[in-house]
C-alpha cells in the first residue's frame, strides 16, 4: 500500500472522489464470509476470532466508504463478541469492543445492545451500567436507530435487575425517557418500575426460606427434580421386581407397562401424533400380558 495511502488512514480523512479497488473490499467480505463460517459451521471459535481481529486491522488501514466500512466493522465486531462468549471469555468483551472504537460514545446500537443482553445473561449486568447510561446521555446517539432498544434494555435488563428504582423513574422521565418513549410506554415503563417495587416490598414483608425462592424462581427445575425422584423410584421398583418375581407371572411386562403409562400421561402428550407409536406399544405389551397370564386357562377349557 502507498504510503499517502497509508498516510490519508492514520488521519481519518477520506477523498471524496476515492473509489476503493474492488479486489480490497472483495477481500473484506471473504473474511468476513470466513469468520461466519469458521463460527457456525466448524465452531472453531479460535480462528474465528482471529479472523475478525485481522479483519478489523484491514479496515483500519483501507479508504472505504464511510457507511460501508462501518458496516464491515460492526459485521465483525458482532462476531466477534459472540466468539469471545463462546469462549467463555465474557468478563472481556467490552474492553475488546473499546479496543475497536476508543470512544465509548461512537459504539453503534447494536453492539450495546448484545453487550446489555450478554452480559444480563452472565448474570453480571452491572458491568453495563455505567458505560450504558454514558451512551445513552450522548446527544449524538439519540437519533441512532436502535437508541430506544438501548433504553429499554438498560431498563429491564440493568436498571430493575439491580433494584435501582430511582434511577430508572428518572430515566423514564427524563430526556432519554422522552426521546425514546411514547407518552404510553413510559407510562408502561413506570408501571414495571412499580410493579418491581411492590414485589421487593413484598420480599421484605414475606422473606421466604432459600428453597422457597429457588422454588418460586425456577419452577421448571423443581418439577424436574420431582421428575429424577419419581424415575429413581421406578428403577428401584424394578430392580426389586427382578429379585422377588418369579417365572409365572410377568412382572417386567408389568414394570414396562407402568413406565409407559408413566411416560404417556406425566411426560407426554397422549393427543400429540408423537405418542402414538407408544400408545401401540403399550396395547400390544398389554395383549402379550393378557396371553400370557390368562392364555392356559382358555386353553384348559377348549
């Protein structure tokens, strides 16, 4: 590269009649193809952040198209980011995305946004507050397309979270809230600020024992652990079932017959076409039963 090329770069300045050679910005686009790939396809989360890392090195150093290059960029850093938590290397993911922009205030809307919601997801949304609320009282991002989907998440995912009421009634009803609200969703908004109060009221007044909480907040995992308890339950059946049955009567027909009932009417649908192949399953298994248990006394008789 010419060195009044290299010279325009490290200045910023872009000429107005520069035409950028097609071969440069083909090749911005194959990386860009590349780390896409290498990311959902060969899950080579490594060399997909390489990929980007050397992508963003290459625009840095090539006269683009303003609006392009920086659609190039966010390309990028997008996946980037997403590298970076597949890695399990979150904690760095901001201070990698400051790398890229040096100004916390030029960082486009959607790289806040994943940032808000990646690290709301870790369960460390605090990391965002303080970078997130500077964003968002910069004059320049408040006709940004994605400034209202930043102050919303900052809200449910930052603000409540954390328990910063206060905070988040003046954010609603400050200039963020009214260049970014309607009139009827900050109306919401302070409704859902409310509604988080009366329930960390609630808490105060009601404390609930840990397994209380964790039964209230994950009613998903208590009804699984009922689940692995009752499955327990039936393997120790069974096995005591081998021991004690004997040859006459089939008690691991009647074992699988009860574990297919199990299955159809606690973790199934018996309605959903998915479950008919067990529901012949389980007539045929009954008529075997019926055969064997009752078969030689039709016999006798005939």
């Amino acid at each position: 590269m010419s060195s009044g090329v290299m010279s325009s770069c490290s200045n910023g300045s872009f000429g107005s009649d520069f035409s950028p050679p097609p071969s440069s910005l083909s090749q911005m686009f194959s990386m860009l193809d590349s780390a896409a790939e290498l990311m959902m396809v060969h899950r080579d989360f490594h060399a997909a952040l390489d990929t980007c890392n050397g992508g963003l090195e290459s625009l840095a150093c090539m006269e683009l198209e303003e609006s392009r290059c920086e659609e190039l960029k966010v390309a990028f850093c997008m996946l980037g980011v997403q590298a970076l938590a597949e890695l399990n290397q979150w904690h760095g993911v901001f201070s990698w995305v400051l790398q890229q922009y040096e100004h916390l205030e030029i960082i486009p809307a959607k790289i806040m946004q994943t940032c808000v919601l990646l690290y709301s997801k870790v369960g460390e949304p605090g990391v965002m507050q303080e970078a997130t609320r500077v964003w968002l009282h910069c004059s320049s991002n408040c006709k940004a397309a994605g400034f209202r989907t930043v102050a919303e998440l900052y809200l449910l995912h930052i603000l409540l979270p954390l328990g910063h009421l206060e905070e988040a009634q003046e954010l609603i009803s400050g200039e963020v809230g009214r260049t970014a609200f309607t009139e009827d969703q900050r109306q919401t908004a302070l409704d859902a600020v409310e509604e988080k109060a009366r329930q960390n009221e609630e808490l105060v007044l009601n404390p609930r024992s840990p397994q209380e909480s964790d039964a209230v907040a994950h009613p998903a995992s208590t009804q699984g652990t009922v689940m692995r308890k009752l499955e327990a339950m039936l393997r120790f059946l069974y096995r005591k079932c081998l021991l004690t049955g004997s040859g006459s009567f089939p008690l691991r027909r009647v074992f699988l017959a009860a574990v297919l009932l199990y299955m159809l009417f606690l973790r199934l649908d018996p309605a959903h076409p998915s479950s008919f192949m067990w529901i012949s399953k389980l007539l045929q298994l009954i008529r075997q039963m019926w055969r064997s248990m009752f078969a030689p006394y039709y016999q006798a008789l005939t």
